[in-house]
C-alpha cells in the first residue's frame, strides 16, 4: 500500500531557534546605530533562550534603557517576518527528503504567519522537494491545527485513505489531534535543541511513535 508522509516543518526539518535568531537580526537593523544593534540581538538572544516568547523586542529595548517607541517595535516586527532567513535543513531531514522523492507522496502541513512561513519555505528549498505544500493562514487562520481542514485537503490532493498517511511534527500540543482523529498514524520527532523538546505529550492525542530524527523512520515504514 502506498503511504503519504506528510511533515510539519519548524523544529521539525530544522531547527526554530535558527529562524529566531535570524529574524532578531533582521529586526535590529531597524535601529539607529551598528552598536545598538548589536546590544539588542544579544539581548534578545538572552530573553529568548531564558524561555520568553512574548513582547521579546519590548523587553529587549527597555533592557538597553532605550525608548519603548511603538512603530520602531512595529517596524522590528515587520522586518522579523518578512526577512528571508537564514537557515538549513537538518542534515537528516534534507537526506530523507532528497532519498524520498519520487519513490512516495510527500506533503507539508505548517501552522503560522503566512509571509514568515512562505519565507521560510524558499529558504529551505522545499519547494523543490515536497509535492503539496499547504500553509494553513492560507486557508483562513480558525484553519490552523489542530483543525482538520489542511489535512483533509492533503488527503484529497494524493488521492488515499487514511490509513495510508502518516503525519511527522514535534509539537504535542497541537500536531496530533486532527492526524489522530482522522485515522492517521503519527509520529513526533524529538529534535536535540528544538522548542518543544520537553513538552509531555497531550493526553488522549499522543503520538503513535516518537523518533530522534529522520534516520529512525524507515524502520517505522517497514514495519
């Protein structure tokens, strides 16, 4: 039987703390001078590493006493999303992706920001190595997982049941739930540095395998 594996994408085919780093970067370049930007990222690293994931940019410009200016927050904000960034797939998940295709449907399902995920997309190159991409805020964001429209849509581009999808993602707090009640099997990915490395799995929703990396799969395909 044919089996479609579809992936999800941050922390899963590489690594979100790079995307971070490289949007704190881009954003800093909104500031007026080589040294205050440079006092900022490292800033931001610091907050960001600490566990903070809200107003990090606020924080960051009151840390370095600097004046709290709503558009220059909004104007970091807008080069944090837009930015092309730097980042690479995960040695594992470009050696699976590039062995993969052409011997089984590969699609991706990502939650998120439409211009950052699009962005992330082209510099990953995953368009070129994934057949059906659906960004779920192009659907409308009350679409985002855990709700079971972009993984129905999936179903329907590859034409199978299923039983015959298998879904890889990292984030137990929402990556389950639509796969699971559709039928599908589902594997989380612990990835040594991504964000959700410690979370426990949500109850009645976890995964039917968890692996390290991508080198782990084919044992579960063969099964």
């Amino acid at each position: 039987m044919t089996k479609a594996i579809i992936l999800d994408m941050d922390d899963t085919l590489y690594l979100e703390r790079d995307y971070v780093i490289s949007g704190f970067s881009a954003a800093a370049e909104a500031l007026e001078s080589k040294e205050l930007s440079n006092a900022f990222l490292k800033q931001a690293i610091s907050i960001f590493e600490n566990g903070n994931r809200g107003n990090i940019f606020n924080l960051a410009l009151k840390a370095l006493n600097q004046c709290d200016n709503p558009l220059i927050v909004s104007d970091m904000l807008t080069r944090y999303r837009e930015h092309l960034p730097s980042i690479s797939l995960c040695t594992d998940a470009t050696r699976f992706l590039e062995d993969g295709k052409g011997k089984f449907p590969i699609g991706l399902i990502s939650d998120g920001y439409l211009p950052p995920q699009s962005q992330k997309v082209k510099a990953l190159g995953l368009d070129r190595l994934i057949e059906k991409i659906v960004l779920t805020e192009s659907l409308g964001r009350e679409f985002w997982k855990p709700h079971t429209k972009a993984f129905k849509l999936i179903e329907s581009h590859f034409g199978l049941q299923n039983s015959s999808c298998i879904y890889v993602g990292d984030n137990p707090r929402k990556d389950f739930d639509a796969p699971k009640l559709l039928g599908w099997t589902t594997i989380r990915i612990r990835r040594a540095g991504s964000l959700h490395y410690n979370s426990p799995d949500k109850p009645n929703f976890e995964p039917d395998y968890q692996i390290e990396n991508f080198e782990d799969l084919p044992s579960i395909l063969a099964a």
